[in-house]
C-alpha cells in the first residue's frame, strides 16, 4: 500500500480513537443524569411511598398446646412431664379476589419526574377454619387476620374491614407467625375456637411509587386492575390470564391456582422464601436516559461512516483534508448526543431529537461546503447525516425490531461501500487510486 496512503489510514484512525474518548466521555455523562434520576426516585419514595407489595389478609390463630409425656427421672422411675408449646395455625382464602384502580401521578425533585400512584383496592374472600392437628390439650388466643403492606405509610385513610358482617378495625402490628412476617392485623373479636367459614371485605387506598405487586396467597386468586397509565410492564411470577392496553390506559386480569404457585409453602417456610408475585410497573413511555444511552452506542458508526465517506471523498476528489478538520467534524457529532440528553431533560424526547439532529447536521453542512469547497458537496452530506439520524431515530423508538433494523441498515451501508469501492486499487494513492488497469489500453505489440 501507498506509504501516503497508509500514514493517511493511521492518522483517521488516531482521529476516531479521539472522537471515541468523547463519546465514551458523553455516555458517563448520561449515566450520571440517570443516577441523578435514580437518586430523585430515592428520595421521592423516602418522602412518599416506595414500591408496594400486598400480602394477605390469612387467617392466624395463636394458641398454646399442652401436652404430658411419660419420662424418666434421675433413678430411672417413670414421672410425667408437661410440655408448653406457643404456636400458630395459619389459614389461607379458599377464595381471594382483589379488584381496583391505579391512578397516576407525577412527583418532580428538580429537573426530574417521578410516577406515582394511588391504588384504591377491594379486597374480598373466604377462609375454611380448619383445626390444627394436635395431641395435646389446646388454649387459643385472640384471632386475627395478618396482612403485610411493604411501606405502610402509603395508606391513605383509614381502611374498612368487614369479616363475617361485622365492622373490624385494622392495626398495625402482628405476632410473627411460621416464617412470613406481617405488619397489619385485625383482631377479630368474639369468640376465641373460630369454626366454619370466615368471609371477609376490605377497602384499602394505598399510594407507591411505579410499582405495585399482589401476592396470590389463595387457594383461587383474581385480582383485576384497570388504570389510565398507557404502558404498563407485567412483572413477577406470573403475566395475566386477558391485558387490553391503549393509549387511554390499560386493564388486566389473573386468574391463578395455588396448584400453579408456592406462596402459601413459601410463607410458611423458616427462614422465609421469596413470594411469588403478581406486578405491575408503570414505565415511563420513553425514558430518555435509556434512550439517549442506547444512542450514542451508535456515535462510533456515526464517526466511522462518515471519515469513510470523507476518506473516499479525498482519494477520488484528489481534495486533501485535513486531521483537524476531521477532528472538528467528529466533535460535531459527539456534541450531538450531549445535546440530546441535556434537552430531553427539560422537554419530550422526540423533540429534543429533532432539535439537537438540526443543529448539528446544519452546523456541519454550513462548515463541510468549506471544507469540500462546494455548496452541493456540503448538501449531499448534510443529506447522508440526515438519512443516518432519522435511521438511528428508528432504532431507538422500534425495540422489539432494533435488532433486525440495525442489522439490516449496516447491511445496507456495507454493500453501498463495496459497490462503490469494487473497482479500487488499494495499492495504489492519491488520484491514481479510482483508476484500474481493467478499463487501461495495452502496450502496443512491438513492430505495429
């Protein structure tokens, strides 16, 4: 190869590492915007109300088992001992039914947005009382329904408990029971040797921040949620059994046995094991932090594509360029992806898109019609960065299909450079280097 030729590759190439520094520089920059985000979330839920989990309402009844057994003393003369055993019987709904509706809202810290939500829950089931198996002689404590809320200061009000037809008042506070640790109770008051069946109907307000999940702690769970959030994430152990999600919200339904899940082991095992969850998240529709990260991946092709166009603009133009002016146009486009999340931050993401693409496709054809010294040359790679941001913009808001897209997009470049380059002579440089000798006129035959 062309030593002019090769000293010319070396220095693009020591130019695109530069150009990489900065992107890599611009990417740290939205990784911290998005801690930022991530720390204004943090302190959101600490003022607010975190994440939600419900668990319960299960039936507990604390009691103690007196049993007598014959055993041995010092001498070896039989004598009876009595042994004290403080337990639990815990019992799940036979049927367990929560329906409610999540309405959104938006807490801001700074520049920052944060969705939360108040989640207002009917709860209703039923519960077989079912005796413990005991030898012993058994004296039952006061029985209660225990439920767990993972931040209790998101309930709002004060909730309404109905068991059996009759008012009951919810506390805070509950013994710890096998391995499943609650922290609401309601006591339920009468008599103490409950029998038969246990119907129960709550109505509970409970405010959180982007997610709420539901534990399917009945031997038939359905829980039905319904809000006007356009782009939920089904989450957890298990999706619902019917979804219908549009831009004016969404609505989903599960239906889950307890053949099909182990909450009721795992709430019951010591120490206790994650709870299969039902969840729902409430996504930001674009995030544009993920997006603007996802972005400048992309920034290196932006560069290579675009020294490749200028790298074979100069050998067949015969039209020098030189490192700085490269450098130049390779800040120009990493400053596009600064641009963009610094915008993104105050206004919609696709906005913000199109206003930091113009700027800096306008900026570098303004300068590239100097640098290529011609009006029409600068236009043509104006277009060309055009076309590659509205592609990339594709990429970004198309997900489930980027992987195809971009494959496909890099397929495209890579035959428009091989059919453009087919005829090169890589040994050779400067002008000569679009020349072939295909197309040249053979020496003449001596004696012609």
């Amino acid at each position: 190869m062309n030593r002019k030729l090769a000293f010319k590759l070396l220095i693009i190439a020591a130019v695109t590492g530069v150009i990489s520094i900065a992107l890599a520089m611009v990417n740290g920059v939205v990784g911290d915007r998005q801690k930022y985000r991530d720390d204004a979330v943090t302190s959101i839920e600490s003022s607010y109300a975190g994440p939600q989990m419900l668990v319960g309402p299960v039936l507990v009844r604390p009691y103690t088992e007196r049993t007598v057994t014959l055993e041995d003393d010092d001498k070896g003369a039989k004598k009876r001992v009595e042994h004290v055993a403080k337990l639990t019987a815990t019992s799940f709904p036979h049927v367990f039914d929560v329906r409610g509706t999540l309405t959104p809202s938006e807490r801001r810290h700074g520049l920052y947005s944060v969705t939360v939500y108040e989640f207002a829950g009917h709860w209703k089931g039923s519960i077989e009382v079912v005796p413990p198996q005991t030898t012993g002689h058994v004296e039952w404590g006061e029985p209660y329904l225990a439920m767990s809320v993972a931040d209790v200061r998101g309930i709002v009000g004060t909730p309404a408990v109905v068991v059996n037809g009759t008012p009951e008042m919810m506390l805070q506070g509950a013994e710890a029971s096998t391995g499943w640790q609650p922290n609401l109770r309601v006591p339920l008051r009468g008599s103490k040797e409950l029998q038969g069946r246990l119907d129960f109907t709550m109505d509970m307000d409970i405010a959180g921040t982007e997610q709420l999940s539901v534990a399917p702690v009945g031997d038939s769970n359905h829980v039905e949620l319904h809000s006007t959030w356009p782009s939920p994430l089904f989450a957890g152990q298990f999706l619902p059994r019917t979804r219908d999600v549009s831009a004016n919200g969404f609505s989903a339904a599960w239906d889950v046995s307890s053949l099909a899940t182990g909450t009721q082991v795992q709430m019951e095992s010591n120490p206790v094991k994650p709870i299969d969850l039902m969840s729902v998240n409430l996504l930001t529709p674009i995030d544009p932090y993920k997006l603007s990260d996802r972005a400048t991946k992309y920034g290196i092709l932006f560069v290579v594509l675009t020294f490749g166009g200028f790298f074979l603009f100069e050998m067949m133009k015969d039209l020098p360029i030189h490192p700085v002016q490269y450098l130049l146009v390779g800040f120009g486009l990493a400053i596009f992806f600064l641009l963009l999340v610094s915008f993104s931050e105050h206004i919609p993401f696709a906005p913000s898109y199109v206003i930091a693409s113009a700027a800096c496709i306008g900026l570098l054809t303004f300068y590239l019609s100097y640098v290529l010294r011609s009006v029409i040359r600068g236009l043509g790679f104006g277009a060309m960065l055009t076309v590659f941001y509205a592609a990339v913009y594709g990429l970004l808001i198309s997900e489930d299909n980027a992987l195809i897209l971009g494959s496909l997009m890099l397929f495209a470049v890579l035959a428009i450079v091989m059919a453009v380059t087919r005829k090169v002579d890589w040994y050779k440089g400067g002008s000569d280097l679009m020349r072939t000798n295909v197309t040249s006129t053979p020496p003449p035959t001596p004696g012609s």
